[in-house]
C-alpha cells in the first residue's frame, strides 16, 4: 500500500481556525491525484436502441426529417366545409384580460 499523500493546506491553528469560523468543516478545492478518479474508465454499457436491429433497418424509416408534415393553414380549417366559423382555434388556454 502506498504511503498516504499530504495535501496542501494551512498550517494546524489556521485549519482549526478556519473550522471553527465557517462552523464547519471546509472542503479543499485543490485537486490531488488520490481523490480524483482514475483516467481509465471501464466503456459504458448502453442498451441497444432500434437502430441496432440488422433486419428492417432502413435509413428511410428511421430519418425524423422525413416525420416533418407541411405548416396546417387555419384559416382553410375554419372554412373548410363551407361555413365560416367565427373564431379560429387558438393554442392553448386564453385568458381574457378585458373582461371585467
């Protein structure tokens, strides 16, 4: 087992000091190689998405562009059978500041 590593800090009275100032234990900002984490990481294990599939994987299928309808023109919606309605569908909830 390695020897433990002295990290840089203030000396004894000036970490009690401290201590007792912040009413608590302060953290060390400073970086040191035994706290951090080791550069070689294991490759994460990620499940499989549905792009994955060998069979019927077509770019086609799978392209969200190709998802993209053209923008719904209103206006042809309210007059759509004929009869014009006399207020066109609006998104979400309204709230009516005029009336009082």
């Amino acid at each position: 087992m390695p020897p433990k590593i002295n990290h840089r800090d203030v000396s004894p009275f000036l970490q009690a000091l401290r201590a007792f100032l912040l009413g608590r234990q302060p953290t060390n900002a400073l970086r040191f190689e035994d706290t951090i984490a080791a550069r070689t990481q294991p490759p994460p294990v990620i499940p499989d998405g549905v792009s994955h599939k060998y069979s019927a994987n077509y770019y086609l299928s799978r392209d969200a562009r190709r998802e993209v309808c053209p923008p719904v023109n209103l206006t042809q919606q309210a007059i759509g059978d004929g009869v014009k309605k006399t207020k066109l569908p609006q998104p979400g909830v309204t709230f009516e500041w005029d009336k009082h």
